[in-house]
C-alpha cells in the first residue's frame, strides 16, 4: 500500500534534478505519473525528448506507470497538453507539482529583456499555465487535489544576480498565497517547497563548493512534497516549505506590530519613530 495509489500527478520539468526525484517518490507511493520536460540546459536553451522519456522508462522498469510529455510549461497551450497528456493517459489528475525551471543570471544593470522574460515565462506563468487547468479539472471532478509549487529563498529573501528569478520566484509565492485561498472551498491545497539542493543549476555556486558530500542532495525535497500530496498533508495550505538537505523550516511573510497615530504621520515623525515601527 503506498500513500498515493490510485492517484494521478503531473510533475513538470522531471527529466532530471529536484523534479525526477518528486516522479521517482510519487511513483514508489503508488501514483501515476506524468513526467514534463522540454530538456533543454540550464538556461532554457536546446531541447529534446530523452530526458523524460529515460525518466518515463525508469518508473515503468520499476514497476510503476508513467507517461512522458515534451511541452514547454511556458505557455497557455504547453500548460493546457501537459495537464491532457494526463486525463488521455490516466482519466484524472490529483496532484500538479510545479517545478520546471531554468536560470539567467545577470546583475540588475546587464540584464535584458530576453533574460528577463525567458525566466518570468518559465517559472512564473509557467505555473499559472498548468494551475489552471489542472485546479479547473480537480474542481469539477470534485474530489480536491494538490498544487505543489516551488519558490526559492532567491525571491523570498533575495540574492545578487537574480533580479529576474527571485521576481519569479516571489510571484510564485504570491501566487501559492492567492490559488490556496481560492481553491479551498474546492478542497484543493496549494503550498510551495523553497528547496535548497544540489543540482546542475546550483553546482557552481560558491556557498556549495566546501559542503560535505550529499549534505544537499536534491532526495530531500521529494519526502515534503509526498507528505503535502498524500491525506498526510491534506490540511496544509498556503505554506513555505524550505527544506535544506535534512532541515525542514517554515518561511513566511510578517508583520511588525507598529506604531499607531491618531492624525497623519509627518516623514520627520515617521524618522523619529522608526526604531519602534520597525521592531519586531
Ligand atoms: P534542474 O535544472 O535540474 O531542473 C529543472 C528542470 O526543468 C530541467 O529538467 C529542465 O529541463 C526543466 N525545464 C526547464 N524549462 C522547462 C520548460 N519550459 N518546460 C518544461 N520543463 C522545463 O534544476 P533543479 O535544481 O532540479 O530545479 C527544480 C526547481 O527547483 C526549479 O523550479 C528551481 O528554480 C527550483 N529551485 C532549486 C533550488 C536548488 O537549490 N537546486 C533552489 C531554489 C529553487
């Protein structure tokens, strides 16, 4: 018995790294799953079919049932084919774990308009792409169902370089925020893992040079994201999930308690009174 049998799951960008660990862990569980990638590099560019479909041959090796879709989430139309690659597979889906991803790094100075909407489009309406009609699905199928998407401490907190990953990555959370809110009345969840990992787009980072071996290794993320997609987690939504290697914390937004005036501020009050607004 696994904690996912007779479910259905839709992992995009699970040709390799974080997302082939999420397909591998879905399947052992007992679900079925669809694994997206358009498997081109780091950076998005290139593209080809073998890396879902190895992903696709490793599930079915093992026993489990896979099928593979080649989509670029990037798009409505990608989006709307890989959610159907799903219902034509298996008559349903469960579970959308929203993970594809890709990295153009560039100060806020040098970054152009290709950097900046090649990264938005992937990651940000990437996952409006496939939410819609995966919750659209779930919604009238009626049984609830499961939006895992992946935000970064990039967009939470921030990092030099990635003016237009962390943006994405932020939206992402926003988005996690609003779609849990809205969907709950339909039983589905929707929560955001903030995975730290080594994988090819984390590699040459200098924070992972001197880290001992496997301390980050992308096999941690996938156990979070079991637990949100099976009845463990059913009554978790709108969370941040960060999970750094065996390390799991909660992320969130907050607000200091402030400071409250009967009339207007004026900005050399607010000056005055910045150390009390400002604490926590
Ligand atoms: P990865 O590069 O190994 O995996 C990303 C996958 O997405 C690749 O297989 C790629 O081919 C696929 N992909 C890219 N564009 C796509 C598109 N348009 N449509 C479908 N598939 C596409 O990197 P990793 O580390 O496994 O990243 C997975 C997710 O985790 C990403 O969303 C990433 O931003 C996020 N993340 C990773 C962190 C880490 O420490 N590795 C930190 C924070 C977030």
């Amino acid at each position: 018995m696994g904690l996912l049998d007779g479910k259905v799951a839709v992992v995009t960008g699970s040709g390799g790294g974080i997302g082939k660990y999420h397909a591998l862990a879905l399947a052992k569980e007992g679900a079925k799953v669809v694994i997206n990638d358009v498997g081109g590099d780091r950076s998005g560019a290139g593209g080809g079919k073998a890396m879902a479909d190895l992903v696709v041959d490793e599930i079915k090796a093992l026993g489990g049932e896979a099928a593979a879709n080649h989509d670029s989430v990037a798009t409505i139309e990608g989006g709307e084919a890989i959610v159907k690659t799903a219902l034509d597979a298996f008559g349903r889906i469960d579970i959308l774990v929203n993970n594809a991803g890709i990295l153009r790094d560039k100060s806020l100075l040098k970054m152009d308009e290709a950097m900046w909407d090649g990264v938005i489009a992937v990651h940000l309406k990437g996952t409006f792409a496939c939410t819609r009609p995966a919750a659209q699905w779930m919604k009238e199928n009626g049984e609830g169902g499961r939006i895992i998407n992946t935000s970064s401490t990039s967009g939470l907190l921030g990092n030099f370089g990635q003016s237009n990953y962390g943006a994405a990555k932020a939206g992402i959370a926003g988005f996690t925020r609003v779609c849990a809110i809205e969907l709950a009345k339909y039983g589905i969840t929707c929560n955001a893992l903030v995975p730290v990992a080594k994988t090819r787009m984390t590699e040459d980072l200098p924070a992972f040079a001197g880290l001992e071996e496997g301390m980050l290794d992308p096999a941690h993320i996938a156990p979070v994201m079991i637990f949100l997609a099976s009845d463990l987690g059913k009554d978790i939504t709108g969370k941040f999930f960060l999970i750094r290697g065996p390390q799991i914390s909660m992320m969130e937004v907050q607000t200091t308690e402030g400071v409250a005036r009967e009339d207007m501020w004026t900005p050399q009050e607010i000056a005055d009174d910045i150390d009390k607004i400002m604490a926590w």
